[in-house]
C-alpha cells in the first residue's frame, strides 16, 4: 500500500478528533438532566410530567421505580427536580453500579446483555411492591434501554407435567444470547422477551393496578415502536404470540433455544401479554423525554458549528451492518459531489448476526466495515453508542478513516487482510485498541441508541 504523506496523516487524525467531539457534544447536550429540567417539575405538592399534573396530596403511597441503563441517572434527576421529601421510596436496577444513591431506594445490579440472579431478585422486589398498591398508590415508572435483561423474571406457564420454575437462569441467559445473536431488530427480539417474561409486555402495569401510573421513557428504540423500551414493562404490547412464532421461524431460533424454552414455541404454549383494553392502562400515561432524534438534532449542531455543511440519513435503521455502510457511504460520496465539507449524520442501529464472536460491538462491525471502502479518501467515520457500550467490548464504538487500512499495515501486517479477518471474527476491539481507535467513554448513564457520523473534506 502506497506511503501516506506526513501532511495527510496530521489532516486524518485531526479529522478523527473532529468526529469524536461531535459524538462527544451530542453525549454532553442531549442529558437527561436538561431533559428532565424541560419535562419533569414539583411546585407546592403538584408533579408535572409532560403535560400531566399529578397533586401529591391526593395520593396515599408515591412509589419510583427506575430501570436500564439510565436508572441511576433518571433517579438522581427526578430527585433533584422534585425532591425527595415528595415520594415515600423506590427500587433502582440496572447494569451498572452508582455512582451516588439517592435516598430512600433499593438499589440492584441485574445483568447486560444478559440476565443475572440479580436480575431475578429485583424482579422480585418490584412485584412484591407494586402488588401492594391500592387506587390511592401514584406510581412513577422511569424506563430507559437495557431494561430487559436488568430486570427479569421467566413467566409461570403451567401446563401437562411441568413444573412452575420452568425457564432456569442458565435457560433464560442462553435464550438471550440466541435472541442477541440472531441478527433480528430490537423490536423482534422484545417481543418474544415480552412473552417470556412475567414483567414485560405490560406486566408490570398490570401487577401495579389499579394504582394511578405514569412512565418517564428515554428511549433507545425507533420512535413508533415505543412499547420495545425494555420490553415494554409498563404498555399495552402491539405484539402477538403470533408474532413470537413468526420471528422464531424467521431466525430459525427454536432450534438455538434450550429445550424449556423450544418447548414452549412448539407447544404453542405462551401466554398472550396485556393489550390497550386491559384494565392496567385505563389509569396510565407515558411520555417519552429523551429519545436519538434529540442526540442526532446535538450532533448535526455540533457538525455544523466545525463547518460542515449536515444530511441526516436514518433509513438504514436495523439493517445489516454491511449493507448501511454501503449505503451511507454511496450518500456521502454523493453529497460531497455538490459541498466541499460534509458530515452525514445517521441515528438508530444496525443489526449483526453473531458466529464464533470475538471481542467487538455492531458499531466497531460497522465502522471496521468501511474501512477498505474509504482507504486512501478524505472521509472519516465513527460509530458508537450513547450508553457507551458497544457488544462485549470496553468501547462504546470506533473510528475510521483513508488512512486505517495503511495504519493496520503498519501495526501488523496485512492490513486489508487483518481487516476482513476481524470482520469474519467479529472482533474487531483488538484491532482499534492497537490503533488507539476505540472510542472509550465508560458507561455514559443514558442510552439513546447508536450515532454514526461520516465526514467527507
């Protein structure tokens, strides 16, 4: 591969710092702090949310739960919008430890991507409260992404000779894995979680009945499927058990599930969850404060504030990761035709079908993707996630440009090579962190999908 002069190197890797610090404004500006500040308000005992008032005073019992990623985060801002002397106490889980707690909540820690025994207990926890709510209980649901495996518990379906501990731990971890392996959207996914689960799809809602409810969402799914959200804890569901077996034949999923779980489908024996007539949602409301539109609108400010002239392209919202890079990257080729300096901003996820996976994340799979495509061209891209963690990895993502495949030559050899062997390994971590490519950010308290930025100049 021809050398790349000192000069251009020096432009990449300024390039590079460029695309990192429009990730980083668009994490900085699109909070949860400012959005609760906007959506969430106590004045003289009277709760705002959205556009719902909510008097305090009418209420025996005001009970917070908080689960996701964003748990910690969403209780720390209700906290300081609302204060804590105007609820009684709450339950937070997630993935990650606190950095404080606030008083007056359980704290747990369930698992990600998987669930944990943790997972279970705070389950548990919430169900145990929630069924002892009356008509006069206000009950805050606060929900953000990674919900479903942080809070979990297999639902009871008694049926012929088995037993009502059906679905183990160890059974329910390998159905997620098959779930998250299997290249199918969130949405898809949720939804067999959903009729699995004794807490999603709206079940959680209907163990807090007849309790007033109201659910604070930072959302990490597509805007018109908002019941995806953690598997839809506290919504009517818009999925089927129909659905279920649709999607499980599509990925060919009974046959990768463990035995308790393939039975089920082949029984055809789930439950169908909640619908918009179930009694649970006659006293509900939702009102989604935070969603990626708010971190694409941060990161097309930013760009534009370095000289870039922005497109927004989301179109390729849960397609495979190949095929959005090349398609994002024919856009950019064709936007630079008519502007000297671009960036193409593109919000949402792609989707990445998982064999004898390494270390990585959809988002380095995608930006390594585009790697070769890019070699020797003036364009830049980064990919990664707002919660900060991408797959298996300590990245929240990664960046490339026309000159990684040169830099991959130098670091080891055979950069091409290397490239497409990461690529086919799905581990593509080593091979940024050797480059010091990665994108680290640590767990960022929020979780607003992923953000890809091009660059062309």
């Amino acid at each position: 591969m021809p050398e790349i002069a000192p000069e251009r190197l020096q432009q990449f890797r300024r390039m590079r710092e460029v695309a990192r610090e429009i990730f980083t404004s668009a994490l900085k500006h699109a909070s949860i702090e400012s959005a609760f500040a906007r959506n969430v308000h106590c004045e003289r005992r009277v709760l705002r949310i959205g556009e719902d008032l909510y008097d305090l005073d009418s209420y025996h019992r005001v009970f917070i739960v908080s689960i996701g990623k964003a748990a910690h985060t969403m209780a720390a801002a209700f906290e300081a919008q609302v204060g804590s002397s105007s609820f009684e106490a709450g339950i937070v889980a997630s993935s990650v430890e606190p950095h404080t707690q606030v008083r007056g909540f359980r704290y747990f820690r369930g698992g990600h991507p998987t669930p944990t025994a943790e997972s279970i207990r705070a389950a548990n926890a919430i169900l145990k409260s929630l069924t002892s709510l009356d008509a006069t209980a206000l009950v805050v649901f606060m929900i953000s992404g990674g919900g479903s495996s942080t809070v979990e518990k297999p639902v009871d379906i008694v049926e012929d000779a088995m037993n009502d501990d059906e679905i183990s731990l160890p059974d329910l971890a390998a159905t997620y894995r098959a779930l998250v392996h299997s290249g199918a959207p969130i949405a898809e996914i949720n939804a067999i979680r959903k009729h699995l689960s004794a807490v999603k799809g709206g079940r959680l809602a209907q163990a807090a009945y007849p309790a007033q409810q109201v659910s604070i969402l930072v959302s990490d799914v597509p805007d018109h499927t908002p019941d995806a959200l953690a598997s839809g804890p506290t919504m009517p569901d818009s999925t089927s058990i129909h659905d279920c077996d649709r999607i499980a034949a599509k990925y060919n999923l009974v046959e990768q599930f463990p035995k308790s779980v393939a039975e089920l489908f082949r029984r055809h024996a789930l439950e169908e969850t909640p619908k918009s007539d179930d009694p649970a949602f006659v006293r509900a409301r939702w009102w989604t404060v935070l969603s990626n539109r708010v971190a694409i609108d941060e990161a097309a400010v930013a760009a534009t504030r370095a000289g870039f002239a922005v497109e927004v392209d989301n179109s390729c919202d849960d397609w495979p990761y190949e095929k959005a890079a090349a398609h994002l990257l024919n856009r950019l080729r064709e936007l630079r035709s008519k502007v000297s300096r671009v960036c193409l901003i593109s919000g949402g996820e792609v989707t990445v079908t998982v064999r004898n996976g390494g270390i990585g994340g959809r988002n380095q799979q995608f930006a390594l993707a585009c790697a070769e495509s890019i070699s020797g061209q003036d364009i830049t891209v980064l990919s990664a996630g707002t919660d900060g963690i991408d797959g298996n990895s300590p990245a929240a993502g990664a960046v490339v440009d026309g000159s990684t495949l040169a830099r991959v030559t130098d670091a080891r050899a055979g950069g091409a090579e290397a490239v497409r062997h990461a690529l086919s390994t799905f581990n593509a971590y080593p091979l940024f962190d050797a480059l010091g490519d990665a994108v680290v950010t640590g767990p960022t308290g929020n979780n607003l999908r992923d953000l890809r930025t091009l660059l062309a100049y």
